[in-house]
C-alpha cells in the first residue's frame, strides 16, 4: 500500500471546481445531456472507484440522464424552475459564469463530460488543520478532454506541478487547486485530495468496500444523485483532530459501530423527494424516548394549511441538557424565572407540539400550538404557570374562559381582532389566535388527516409514514397574494414560482434499526 499522502495547504474550494460541481448539479436539476443511463446506480464508470476507502463523506449525482429519468427531470424543472427549456437556460448560466474564469462549458467541458459525477472529504489527518477532499467528472470522450486539457494549459490557465505514482497533476494558476486524469475521471481538488483519488485507483477504494456497497444498495434505483455519510470514520478520525474537546470525541466515540448514513433525490413530473436514511443508533433522540405523550400531524383541524407535530420534547431537550452540562444551571434558572421544577413539572411531563396555521386572507388568518403533558396534573400546572408568566411580562389583564369541558384564560392584544386564548383540557393545553383555534385544537371539526388536502399531502410520503409537517401550498400562494395586493410586501417575483407546487411533506418511518426521513414537493 502506498504510504499515507501529505496534506498541503490549498484554497477549500476552487473557482473551476466550483464551477464544476454547479455545472453538475444544475444539469442533474435540468436534465440536460443526451447520453448515460437511467439509474444512479449503472450510469457508466462509478466516480467511487476513485474516491478513498476511508471517506467520510460522498457523494453522487447523474449529470447526463436520459429515458424515464431525463424525461421526469425535465418535467419537474420546467414547472419548479419556470421555464420551456431549462437545459437551454442553464447551460447559458454556466457559460456566462465560465467565462470569467476563462473557460466555457461548452467548448472545454461538455464535449468529454460523462455520465456520473462524484465527490468525496477526507477529515484532516497527521497533524494537518484542514481537510482533503475532491471532485471527479467522467470522461467519456478521451480526444476531447486531452484536446481541453491541451487548450487550458497552452492559456497558462493552469501547469504542470508535479507527479505522484506516474500520474501527472496540474495546479491552477488562480486558485491554486489541483487537477489530475485519473483513469476515466477528471479529479479536482486539494493536493491530498487528487493524490488519494489516484491511490484508490490503484488500490483501495469506496467503491470497493462492502460497507459502502450494503449502505448504497438501499439507495432508490431511480435516484438523480445520492450523499453518503460514514459516522465510523468520523469517530475514528476524531482523536486524530487537534485541540478536540473531550466531549466531542466521547460522543463521536458512541456511534463508532454506527452504520453509513445515506440520502438521495429523486425527481419526476409530479414529485420531487429527498429521502435520508440513517442507523437508529444516531436517530434514538427522534423516538421521544419511549414517551406515549404523543402528537400527530393528522390530529390537527382540518381547514389547516401548515400542520406540523414534533416528537416528545421533554426526553429530547433532556438528552440535549445531559450532553452539554447544562442540566443544573437550567434547573436552577427555570426555579428561579418562573417557579417550576424543570424536571417534574416541564421535563418528565412535556409530550410532543403541534401547530397549525389556517387562513387565505390578513382578516381570517388564524393558528395556534397544541403540547401533549402525561398527564392532567401537569397540564394545569403549567396553564397557571403560563398566565401568571403573560399577565407580568404584559402588565395586561387576563380573563377565564370556560369553553366546552376546557378551562383557561384569554388576553386582549391592543389593536387586535382576536384576543389570544389558552385553553387546558385534560392532559392537553392549547394555544390559539382566538378561541375557536384553541377550542378546535383540542376538538377539531375535522381532523387534518380527514380533508381532503391533507390526506392527499399525507399519501405523497408513501406507506409506514408517519408526518411531521405538511404545507398545502395553494392555499399559502392566496394567502401571499392578498397581501401582496394589499401592498403590505411585494410578492410579485415569488408567487408564480409557488403555483408549480401542490404540497410539501415530511415524514418518518422506522425499518429495523434504520429510521428514514422522507421529504415530498407534490407538482401540480
């Protein structure tokens, strides 16, 4: 095996590869290109096979397209992005920006540029302060990229500045970045970053590893492009960080047996979605820590057009006080501001939020926040604890409401139509901009999951979803458009980007020990 490369000191990012990596996201965005394959997965030579066994992060992305992928593509772009022809619109882009760093893209890029890009980061190492990393393009017509190369050195755009294992490598003249071809690649980095591309050309690579193999398997075989992430080399590398604090090397050193990470984009004529995918070992905060003080997406009114729900935060904001140190301070300061045992009455009770907005015009707008306590006890303890809280910091008088089997306070705000009412009702306590958002909060009408626009949104994330926040967003472009025409602000350049979208939707669902978060743009 070849010994360990030194690292160099070069700028993190270059103007040319940074040109190169917009080109080749734009592109995948776009759908542009006429040749390759239609799966992330076999779309020609596998930028892994150059990117080092021991990255910690990875990632790919399919710039030339084509069948069922370019044609979604295409589709999804043309409405997101507004426009007829968007491969036409971002190859203009690329070229205008291009040339102010002497190179065009369709005169020195896109004649050799393959199918498939890939980039990797290598953590810093021996003693180094800054991290290798690099960008390797397909080469899929070897005359026209020697012909480029040729052209860009004959400018003295970029030299020749050295060899490592017979390979030539070039720097650039302006940003002091390196450039090598490395077997069916054009790599781009840092120093390191080019010389550990060539050692896993000739040796080990990601591509390689039956660790990177298992975690990229679960990739959608119809990805656009995908990110990897190795939480065990990231653990490993952590001691060999300078001046790290201990307690960021102690929990790094907990998910050293933790499996890869991976996200990945996905993208068609009636959906965009990103899915992550991560080992549960990492994801145990999201479980609300075995907490039944639950609330859902699908329990809010159904007239909403943003509903989102979290997970139990007591456990969570526990585990986050436990990490940082900072348990007994906040427990003294929350005793001291407002009277409470943080533990018994706000920690140990305190189940999940929920939130609402409804409303299409400034005069019906309406919202409010549900928390799930564990039980009824605690639920009154902080609806007192709330209004004497609101009634000193506003010097404002509140009045007791009764509504419904509910009991709690209003509080008037000057110049306001709605007064603002706090509601409890058993082991829950709600919140809302007058009182039919709080009553409807605690008993809704209609359940989100019960209209017919949140089912919808809901159904995009697909089965074994569970949301955490859906946006109807129709109904949120009439409420921007009657405040636009109010010139209360101007919306005018936002609005007809929103029309291309019916929804947004996050959702969670646990597999074994993976747990997966979906996001979903539905398209009109």
């Amino acid at each position: 095996m070849a010994a360990r490369r030194p690292r160099h000191g070069s700028r993190i990012v270059g103007s040319r590869i940074v040109a190169s990596i917009a080109l080749l996201v734009a592109l995948a965005a776009a759908g542009c290109g006429s040749s390759g394959s239609t799966t992330a997965a076999s779309a020609g030579p596998d930028p892994a096979s150059v990117a080092p066994a021991d990255a910690v992060l990875y990632g790919q992305a399919v710039v030339r397209p084509s069948g069922a992928m370019k044609d979604g593509v295409l589709a999804a772009a043309r409405k997101v992005l507004d426009v007829q022809d968007p491969g036409a619109q971002l190859r203009r882009l690329l070229d205008a920006s291009g040339r102010t760093g002497g190179t065009s893209f369709a005169h020195d890029i896109e004649p050799w540029l393959g199918e498939r890009v890939g980039g990797f980061l290598l953590l810093p190492s021996g003693g180094s302060a800054k991290p290798d990393w690099g960008v390797a393009l397909a080469i899929a017509d070897r005359r026209s990229f020697d012909d480029a190369l040729a052209r860009i050195r004959r400018n003295g755009d970029q030299r020749e500045a050295g060899s490592y294992r017979g390979v030539t490598y070039d720097k650039d003249r302006a940003d002091g970045a390196y450039s090598a071809p490395v077997g069916d690649f054009y790599v781009g980095g840092s120093l390191g970053g080019v010389r550990a591309a060539i050692d896993a050309a000739k040796g080990s690579s990601l591509g390689g590893s039956s660790r990177f193999k298992d975690a990229v398997g679960g990739v959608p075989h119809d990805a656009l492009a995908f990110l990897y992430a190795d939480p065990k080399a990231i653990a490993a590398a952590a001691g060999n960080v300078r001046d790290a604090p201990a307690a960021a090397r102690q929990a790094l050193a907990r998910y050293a047996d933790a499996d890869p990470v991976t996200a990945s984009i996905t993208a068609s004529a009636d959906r965009v979605a990103l899915e992550a995918s991560a080992d549960q070992k990492l994801t145990a905060a999201l479980d609300g820590g075995g907490s039944n003080a639950t609330v859902s997406v699908g329990q809010l009114p159904g007239d909403a057009w943003l509903a989102l729900a979290t997970p139990p935060l007591g456990p969570l904001l526990r585990q986050v006080l436990d990490a940082t140190g900072l348990h007994a301070a906040a427990s003294e300061r929350v005793h001291s501001g407002v009277g409470l045992d943080l533990d018994r009455d706000l920690l140990g009770p305190l189940g999940g939020l929920g939130m609402f907005v409804r409303g299409s015009s400034p005069l019906d707008v309406g919202g409010g926040a549900l928390l799930q306590m564990t039980d009824a006890a605690a639920a009154q303890r902080l609806l007192t604890r709330i209004e004497a809280i609101v009634a000193a910091g506003t010097h404002a008088p509140t009045r007791s409401v009764d509504l419904a089997g509910a009991r709690g306070f209003e509080l008037q705000i000057p110049q306001s139509p709605q007064p603002i009412v706090v509601l409890a009702k058993g082991d829950r306590v709600a919140a809302g901009y007058a009182a039919s958002s709080a009553q409807d909060l605690l008993d809704p009408q209609q359940r989100f999951d019960g209209s017919s626009g949140g089912r919808a949104a809901i159904a995009t994330l697909g089965d074994g979803y569970t949301p955490s926040f859906v946006l109807l967003v129709p109904q949120l472009a009439t409420l921007l458009g009657a405040l636009d025409q109010l010139q209360v602000v101007n919306l005018s350049s936002v609005l007809p980007y929103l029309n291309a979208y019916r929804s947004l939707a996050v959702g969670t669902k646990h597999d074994g020990n993976r747990t997966t978060v979906r996001v979903v743009a539905a398209l009109r």
